[in-house]
C-alpha cells in the first residue's frame, strides 16, 4: 500500500481512513457478529462479482440480517471506491454488522446495520512461487461455511507458521484437512485426481474453488470431493491452495515434506493460468 490515506465506505459516505468511525458498541467489535467478503480486481474490473456478492447474502441471511443494499448499489460502491483510490489490481472488502447496541449477548431488533468498505492495492497476477504450509489444529468455530469476520483461530494458524519461517497453514480436524488458515485446500494424486474436501457446515463454499472446480473438469481432470490426511498429502504429486485475493497457490512443502520436487506442480499452475483469464472474459 502506498503512503497516500486511502478513501473507505462507511454508512455511505466516502471518507479518509484515518477519519473512518464505527461505535465501540458495534456488535462487529463487540461480539464478531457480522459477515464479510472480498473481491479481487484485475486491470479495474471485478472477478466473480455477482457469486461474492450472492455469498455475502447467505452468509447475512444465515445469521437473520437483511442484504443492506441491493446488487447494483453493492457494484457501484465498490467501483467509486476502486477509482477514487486509483486501485487497478487488488481487492476490496466489504463487511457488514448486525449495528449499534448496548451489549446484550440477544441479537438487537430494528437497528441499522454497519457497512465498511476499503480497498487494498496489490500484485495478484504473476510468477507463482510456491507456499510452505505447515498442519496445525482447527479450533475454529462449526460453521465455518459462513464467512464471518471471527478470524482469531485463523490469524492463530498462520501466525504459528511465520514463527517457523514458513508460509501458512492447513487446518485439522479429526484427522482430516478441512482448508488453509484464508483458502481452499488441494492435493494431485499419484493417477491424476484432484482431491479437494466436500461442502459442509467445516469449510466455506470458496467462490474461486467452485470456478476453478468447473474449469478443472472442462480441462478433462477428475475431481474426488472427500476429506484427506496430511499424510496422503505428502504422498500426493502436488497440492494447492485457491482464494479470492491468491487465485490458485501452489504448495511445494507441508510440514517439511517437499512436494512437487519443490517447484510449483504443473496442474496448479495451468489452473492458475486459466482461471485469470477466464476471469477476466467475464469480470465487470
């Protein structure tokens, strides 16, 4: 991010970062009660607009709160934002609170929703490098398929892995990987299939996983949606990650076992590849 104050949405207005105000009674700092999304910008234009923006209503409707604006106030928004901060690649978040009320674990009724937006300016296309992951436990919370802005067990996770001089990590429970600390989860195996875990209440329904899933099978590869072991992992030819700001990551170690003979597979960079501009055909 550069030096210059960037302009954020709150409530509606455009204003300067550092004169953006929420209430210390918001329930999003008082209780995580509220949902967010982000969508990546490439040359201007949005990718997977319309499927985030479906998302974020779900995740909204699953904890009983209105969508704040319609689709085409959301777009709009978001277009003013990306201009007025001159942001060509990148991101934008939204999230969305349930309100302003005195602390009372009861959800509040007739009280107007907090809605922030603010851009993040950075590189999203280029030479794919590869990421070391390591496992830690999922302590997180058992409906991980809403996309709620309670990240303190993901920030957890990845936070262990920097301190070991690696990249991010993949999350266990049971025994089995459910997804990265912010991404869906993959492995290659030794016959070609790519494995990836199933939608449930554990994982969230990661919008770049769906396209890059649809853009795997036209490519003739066969999908196995089911949950696997690290160690199967390390056993796989390749493993990559997929999310919203990251596209399709490669993984070329987990928990010191190199994969892919430490270079990025080349089945995740294709996808990669192809998702751009696929993405791209279609973004707005």
């Amino acid at each position: 991010m550069s030096n210059n104050k960037r302009t954020v949405y709150v409530n509606g207005d455009y204003v300067p970062e550092d004169e953006a105000k929420v209430s210390v009674f918001d329930r999003g700092f008082l209780f995580a009660d509220a949902v967010y999304e982000v969508t990546s910008v490439i040359d201007g234009k949005f990718l997977d607009f319309d499927a985030h923006t479906a998302r974020l209503e779900r995740s909204l409707n699953e904890l009983d709160m209105p969508m704040p604006m319609t689709r085409d106030e959301l777009l709009d928004a978001h277009r003013q934002l990306i201009e007025m901060n001159n942001v060509q690649e990148g991101c934008v978040y939204i999230q969305v609170t349930r309100g302003v009320a005195d602390r009372d674990f009861i959800f509040p009724e007739g009280i107007a929703q907090t809605v922030i937006m603010f851009t993040q300016a950075k590189k999203l296309t280029g030479e794919k490098k590869g990421l070391r992951v390591i496992s830690t436990p999922d302590i997180r919370w058992g409906r991980r398929d809403i996309k709620t802005v309670q990240l303190l067990a993901a920030s957890i996770g990845k936070t262990a892995a920097k301190k070991q001089g690696k990249d991010d990590t993949w999350l266990v429970k049971e025994g089995t990987v459910t997804e990265g600390s912010s991404n869906n989860t993959y492995i290659v195996t030794k016959d070609g299939k790519i494995v990836t875990r199933h939608l449930s209440n554990t994982i969230l329904p990661g919008i770049t996983r769906a396209a890059v899933l649809k853009l795997a099978a036209e490519q003739g590869l066969e999908i196995e949606e089911r949950p696997f072991t690290i160690e199967e992992a390390k056993d796989a030819t390749e493993a990559f990650m997929t999310a919203a700001t990251s596209f399709v990551t490669p993984v070329i170690e987990i928990d010191g076992t190199q994969m892919s003979g430490g270079i990025p597979g080349p089945i995740s960079l294709r996808l990669n590849e192809i998702y751009i501009e696929e993405g791209k055909k279609t973004s707005i």
